[in-house]
C-alpha cells in the first residue's frame, strides 16, 4: 500500500513551474511568435523541467 502512496506523490513545486512556464510561451507565442530570443530561452528552460519531471516520475514507478 505504500508504494502506491508513492506512486502518487508529485513534486508540486515542478508542476506549477512548468503550468507557469507554458501559460507564458503562450502568451509571447500569440505576441510577438516563436523566433524571439525571450521564447527560445523559455522553450529551453520548459523542456529541461519537463524532462526533470519526468525523471523523478519514472524514479518513483522503478522503487515500486
């Protein structure tokens, strides 16, 4: 029962971050389009959380 629990924890820091982190591409996107220097960097910056998130997930599915 307990490595279900585990299973279920979320690094919640990490997910707002990254809902904030899209919400603003979005808004640049609509803006100013995908070739500015402010979008790329937030690109980059979304992509290495992401991949974050979903290395402590796939840590977390290996304990159980």
């Amino acid at each position: 029962m307990e490595a279900i629990e585990s299973a279920h924890i979320e690094n919640m820091e990490l997910l707002m971050e990254i809902v904030n982190l899209k919400t603003k591409l979005s808004k640049i996107y609509k803006q100013i389009g995908p070739s500015s220097s402010e979008y790329v960097t937030l690109s980059i910056k979304l992509n290495l959380l992401m991949n974050k998130y979903f290395e402590e997930k796939t840590k977390n599915l290996v304990r159980i």
